[in-house]
C-alpha cells in the first residue's frame, strides 16, 4: 500500500530548507537541483508522482505544485514527513 500527499503547502516547506541548506552547493542548473531534490526526498522515503498534465508549470525542482503527490511505501515515513514538514 503507498501513501500520497499533495504538494501543496509542504512541497514550499521543503522547498525552502532544501534551497537554504542544500542548494547553495550545488551548481547553478535546474537539473541538478531537480536530481538532487529527488535524492534528498528519496533518503526520507519520498518520491515525487508527477502529474503529466500539467508539466508547464515544474518548479526549478522538478514539481508542479498542488499537482503532483509525495508518495510513500512506509505509513512512518509519511507520518514523519508531515510532521517534520507541516
């Protein structure tokens, strides 16, 4: 069973920390930020459904937000990211 949470107000959270403490040293290309975002979820059991309708609208980090889910395999793991990230 996978969980999926909407982007919506905690994609901006994460955005945040992840452009603060994890952005600065990367290098200056969309991709690698969008690559390295999808690592970083990845070590907190995310990842990133993408709606593939609406993909004008990806953010430099690769999500469309209020679009796309998180999703999760584990019941904890979503437990903890929106308790870390709300």
């Amino acid at each position: 069973m996978t969980i999926r949470i909407s982007t919506n107000e905690i994609y901006y959270n994460t955005a945040i920390f992840f452009a603060k403490n994890i952005l600065p040293s990367l290098p200056n290309d969309d991709r690698a930020w969008s690559k390295e975002y999808s690592k970083w979820l990845k070590e907190q059991g995310a990842h990133i459904v993408t709606d593939e309708v609406h993909t004008f609208i990806r953010t430099a980090l690769g999500v469309a937000p209020g679009y796309d889910f998180f999703e999760f395999e584990k019941d904890s793991d979503a437990t903890m990211f929106v308790l870390r990230w709300s």
